[in-house]
C-alpha cells in the first residue's frame, strides 16, 4: 500500500470502476497540501492531482515482476511528464521591485496658502449645544 512518507517511487494501478491505468508516486515532487497528492497517470501521460482519502483505497501495489515491468515501459513519458510539471512550478526568485520616491521638498519649497481656511463647521444642530 503507498504511504505518502515513503522515500522510494511507487509504482502501482488506479483501478475505479470506468477505469485501470497504471501510476507513480514519486516523493521528490513539491508537495500539495497535507489531504492531496500527485499521481503520474500512464492513460492521462501526466502528474494529476488526487484528494488522498478518495484516491487511497482505489490503488493497488504491484508486484515485483509488474513494477518493474511497469516501470519499463513509463520510464520515459514517466520522466518527460517529471520534466514538465516541475518546470511549471518552477518559482524564479527574484528581489520585489520598489519605487524610488521623490526626496521631500526642501522647506523654501513648500507649498504656501495665502487664503485663510474658514473653520466654522455647521454641526445641523444650530446655537442648541454651541455654548455649553
């Protein structure tokens, strides 16, 4: 039975009952969340990603003699697959770009109003409450 803390690929069949195809559990590629894990799919010739307690009970270990019959034959789209979806999560580090900011004007430079701001804010409550 595949454990998911396994340090060797597993080789092995999804059997559901549209379907039987071959898959492998590789335990190099990035990991997807803790209740999810990527299959390489034989039919589909790509890394799927199934919801581990679904996916679970329909795998099948093979023998010794299957295995390595199966890994014969999916060595290479098995590898190709490998290439591709590590490349499309491959993540370039790269330092965030930040904006230059203008320096703050000099004081002589500041902007001056020579009109007089009017503080006089009607409240709606007229004279009522205006001399407490």
């Amino acid at each position: 039975m595949l454990n998911k803390q396994s340090k060797a690929v597993w080789y092995g069949v999804l059997e559901t009952p549209v379907l039987t195809t071959e898959v492998i559990y590789d335990p190099t590629l990035p990991c997807a969340s803790s209740d999810k894990i990527y299959l390489y799919n034989a039919q589909r010739e790509q890394m799927v990603l199934y919801v581990w307690h679904i996916v679970q009970p329909l795998l099948r270990e093979l023998d010794a003699g299957q295995a390595e019959q199966v890994k014969k034959s999916l060595d290479k789209p098995w590898k190709k697959a490998r290439k591709a979806f590590i490349a499309d999560r491959a993540v370039v580090s790269q330092p965030p770009v930040v904006a230059k900011r203008k320096p703050a004007p000099k004081e002589d430079e500041m902007p001056t109003f020579d009109e007089p701001v009017d503080l006089d804010i009607d409240d709606g409550f007229g004279a009522d409450y205006d001399s407490v």
